[in-house]
C-alpha cells in the first residue's frame, strides 16, 4: 500500500501521533519507538544545520534531509514545506519535489517570507487570496490523489483567533486535506477549531510553546486527526550531547556515564547493520 494511502487510513481512524525527526537516525528510533508516522521537522532541520527556524534553509537543503528520512523509514513520512519557498509557481515545483522524495503528505503556511516558527513573534502573513492559489497549485502539481496537503494558518498571532478560522475555511474550499491552525493560547481555542472547521484537523503540541499542552485522548475526543511534536526529541538530544560533552572535557572519556549510552553494537543495530552484512555476503563482499 502506498504510504499516502495508509497515511490517510490511519488518521481516520484515530489521532496520529507523529514526533519529529531531523535526520535518517532520529526518523528510525521514531518508528523503531512504534509510532506509526514521521514526522520531518523543518524547525529541527534548520537546528541540526546550526541555524534558527526563521527560513534560512533554501528548498534543496531541506529535500535532500527529507529524502534521508523517507528512505531510512517505512512508515508515512510528513513534511513541513514552509511557505512553499515563494509564490504559486515555487509552491507547484515544491510539491513536486517533495512527491519525488517519498513523503506523504506535507503542510504549507500562510507566511510571508522570511518565515519565522509558528510560536515566535513578529510574523507576517500573505493574503488569503495568495494563499489559496498556493493550495490550488500543489494541489494540481501532485500526481498521486491520495498525497495529503495540511494548509497551515499563522493567523492567530498575527490578525486574531476569527479571522484564523476565516483562513482557514477558505484553504478548506481550495483544496486541503487536512487543516493546521497553529499556536493556538488557550483550551478554548483548540475546542473552537476542533468543533468550528471542516475537514480533518492537525495540532501541533510541544512542551514550552504557546498552545497548551493537551492530553492525547483528549485531543482525540474532539476529533482531532494527526498531532505533531516537532522539536522534543531534538532538545533532548541537545541536553545529552551538553552533558556528554562535560564529562568528556572533565575526564577524557565517557566512562562516567556508560549507564546512559547506547552499546557499541546498538548504535550499529538501531542503523540495521546486521541487514547490511548480509547484503555484502550475498553479493560476495
């Protein structure tokens, strides 16, 4: 089955959980943890690369990363396309570079560029109109009807919660599958987007955001489909490489700390080393 077919299937069935990945490594412990989805982070991306999430990463950089993580999962791969990297015509050629890549669905954002992460201040948005010929655009690049298109609305902190919800209908009549409002402030709201739009509904949770973190089955309860953590695996990844790196400045060496590293041979087994061993023997290496 194709993984936008079997993308679409499990979220109509209930909430997909979805943690975010940066590269090949972190995309496989997310599946090999038993979550039924990836998904690829541009945030993340942006931070492995030593850079903030303000759409410093042109197009290219951020397909070939994508493309590591498709190949390195079996699982439904979900993307963040940013703004589409400029106007309709950008948006159509993004669409069909991240098919080409082996995701199943991405979402596009309302942004004007340069874009900024869904909780920073000091965004800018482009018209709806602009935005629903976007959608219209990568709706009409796509060769596979099942390819799932999140359109994504900064609007709440920029032109207020109703005017979100206006957005937001009208990516609906363009052509998405699935709605993003995001950085909702309040449980309230989360309710009101979850009761007031069409279409299945994608929230984006992490802890230390503006939107408040919500139970799993609540979230559920009222209907929402797919719910991203962009950046948690990440920042913890950032607080174990910090105290590895100060025990090895202190004493040389990780010793100290064994009790919290992977194996020797689990770092290459997580990577399915073993899979490729075999592959060298049967091709006679």
């Amino acid at each position: 089955m194709k993984t936008t077919t079997r993308l679409r299937q499990i979220y109509s069935k209930g909430l997909l959980v979805a943690p975010g990945a940066f590269d090949g490594l972190s995309a496989k412990l997310i599946e090999q943890a038993g979550f039924a989805a990836v998904y690829s982070s541009g945030g993340a991306i942006a931070r492995s690369a030593g850079v903030p999430d303000l759409g410093l990463m042109d197009l290219s950089e951020n397909i070939a990363r994508i493309a590591q993580i498709t190949e390195a999962v079996t699982v439904p791969v979900i993307a963040d396309a940013d703004t589409g990297y400029g106007n309709a015509l950008n948006a159509h050629r993004t669409a069909r570079m991240l098919e080409r890549a082996g995701v199943a669905g991405f979402h596009m954002e309302d942004q004007a560029l340069p874009k900024k992460c869904g909780h920073f201040e000091g965004k800018k948005l482009v018209s709806t109109r602009e935005f629903v010929g976007k959608i219209k655009a990568v709706r009409d690049a796509l060769h596979d009807d099942d390819f799932v298109v999140v359109a994504r609305t900064d609007a709440i902190g920029v032109e207020g919660f109703d005017a979100a919800l206006e957005r937001a209908h009208a990516y609906a009549e363009a052509g998405a599958d699935v709605l993003f409002v995001e950085a909702p402030e309040s449980e309230e709201q989360i309710e009101r987007i979850a009761c007031e739009l069409p279409l299945p509904k994608l929230i984006n949770m992490f802890y230390g955001g503006k939107t408040p973190l919500v139970p799993l089955k609540r979230l559920e309860e009222l209907g929402y489909a797919i719910c991203i953590i962009p950046s948690d695996l990440q920042r913890t990844v950032i607080r174990a490489m910090q105290d590895t790196l100060e025990v090895l400045k202190r004493d040389g060496n990780a010793g100290a700390i064994q009790d919290r590293m992977a194996g020797f041979t689990e770092r290459d087994d997580v990577v399915d080393m073993a899979d490729y061993s075999e592959l060298d023997r049967k091709y006679g290496g």
